[in-house]
C-alpha cells in the first residue's frame, strides 16, 4: 500500500513495500522530482539500504567464526513494512527481523522508519532497535534518485552539483567485478566556488564514493544556478552520488557506511565505519532532503 501526506509545498507517497519514498510532489512548481523507477534504467525511487549498504566482498560476510550470504543492498528495500503510524505530516513504518531475515542476518531488529514534512523538507529519521542478546553490526544508507533535468528543454549535463565551501573532494570508485571499493586509488571531484557540472561521462564507471565525511550537504542545481534539490545529512561518514548513463536521474546517497574494500575477508565487527549496537541499544540518525 502507498501512503501519503502534504502540506502546501510538497505531496510525498511512501510504500510499506521497503518504506521506499516513491514520490515527491512539488506543488509550488507542480512537478514530480522523484525518480519513478523506469525499469529500462532503474526500477527503484529511493530504497533504503539495510544492513548493508553496497556489496560485500564475494558476497559473503562473518562474525563469530560464521559465514552468511548476502546481496546488495541488504533485505530492507524489498521488504513489506508495517505501517504503524500516520499524521497530516509524517508517516512511519516498522521491519522487524523475521525467520527468513535470520537465515542470512542472524539478529533480532526493531527498523523503524519516518517521513515527515516541515514546509519544504523531508525528514527522514532510521531508528533501530537491537533486540538481540548479542552485539549487532549494520550499515545503512539513503539512495534518493532525484529526476535531472525535471523542466523540458533541459539536459542532465547542463545541471549542476554544489557542495557549500569545499574547493575539491576526493573520492573512489567500485570494482566492476566485484562491486566493492578499490580505496588504494583515489580521484579529485575539482571544484569552482563548491560548483561541478555533472558531466556526461561522470557515472560511467558507476557510482563516486566520498568518504571522511567530506559531504554533510550537497545540492542539485539548475542550469542557471538556482537551487534544485538539497540533502543535508550531517554526521555521516559516507555519501554516494550515481547515475546511469543516459537517465535521467542522479541519486544523492547518505550512508553510514559503505560498501566492503575489495579483498576484505575479516570479521564484520572490523569493518570501516561498521555501525554497532549491544543488546537493547537504540541507534538514531536522519537526514533531510529539500526541495527549493
């Protein structure tokens, strides 16, 4: 089921399918500025990424001297969600850990997920619960595809990125084989007052993968240089911005997070920026996405 609430700037829909955001309805411009999952492309909006953000290494992760499967992304995205509560301005919905989660994920899990409105902001605020008796590792990420260009006449590469008072920012790319990180090579994302231009062949060794927490806030902007969409995700390590050459969408990624090095092979509690939370911890994080 689709739910959805609205104020006077902006209409937004989740589905209890993955709590996947998978409309954003700008009323003041009478626009859609969501992505709406082309399968020639991309058939997601705006998953949630649980509890793993990107691949594991051969896709095999370990704890405890154990082995278990896993799959890009995680299990959350294609997940049905309870939708527990709805207000004129938010709803929330709640995963718990369930027989078939356990097979590959052997914790128990409270996932609870909201979108509300205030004027014309998303906030989009993960709580998670350890229901477990024993320590719990997790990644998790945002994977919003916002639609560029969104105005006919426009093209993806006459739009603009901005990162507030950076001069450059450093980061990897995937190893297509395995689609984990190859940290030991690094690139500049060059900069000119915090503006790039998304060019045509930005995306086409997939996605650019900033770490460090360089990007706490990062914006869409028009071809004149207004203001498009911004994510503001403050205290996250991990930020991903990715497209498929030739759509028209470009993802803004929050992660706290990432994707494995390739060649990791170690425990999952040694992971860079792995997550933790012992038995009956609460972890809380959000980031806001607005549109202007």
């Amino acid at each position: 089921m689709i739910r959805t609430v609205e104020n006077q700037f902006l209409r937004i829909s989740v589905s209890d399918h993955g709590a996947e955001l998978s409309s954003v309805y700008d009323k003041v411009h009478d626009r859609e500025v969501l992505w709406q999952a082309d399968p020639a492309y991309w058939k997601r909006h705006a998953p949630v990424l649980f509890p793993n953000v990107g691949r594991n290494y051969k896709d095999t992760w370990r704890l405890n001297g154990k082995e278990f499967p896993s799959r890009q992304h995680g299990f959350a995205r294609d997940s049905e969600f309870i939708c527990t509560d709805i207000t004129e301005a938010s709803v929330t919905h709640i995963l718990k850990a369930s027989d078939s989660s356990r097979e590959v994920y052997p914790f128990d899990f409270t996932l609870k997920i909201t979108h509300s409105l205030h004027e014309n902001t998303i906030n989009v605020c993960w709580e998670i619960e350890n229901d477990s008796n024993d320590t719990m590792y997790f990644t998790i990420g945002a994977h919003p595809a916002f639609q560029v260009p969104v105005r006919e006449g426009e093209a993806q590469s006459d739009y603009h990125l901005s990162f507030e008072d950076q001069e450059s920012l450093t980061y990897i790319l995937l190893d297509p084989a395995t689609g984990t990180a190859v940290p030991d090579k690094t690139y500049d994302l060059v900069l000119k007052d915090g503006i790039c231009d998304i060019g045509a062949h930005m995306f086409d060794q997939d996605a650019l993968v900033f770490g460090g927490g360089q990007i706490q806030k990062a914006s869409l902007l028009f071809p004149d240089g207004s203001p498009y969409i911004t994510v503001t995700c403050p205290g996250f390590p991990d930020f991903g911005i990715w497209s498929v050459p030739g759509s028209s969408f470009v993802c803004l990624e929050p992660w706290m997070g990432r994707c494995d090095n390739r060649g990791f092979e170690g425990q999952l509690s040694e992971k860079d920026n792995i997550n933790s939370l012992k038995p009956d911890e609460e972890f809380i994080k959000s980031y806001k996405i607005t549109v202007h």
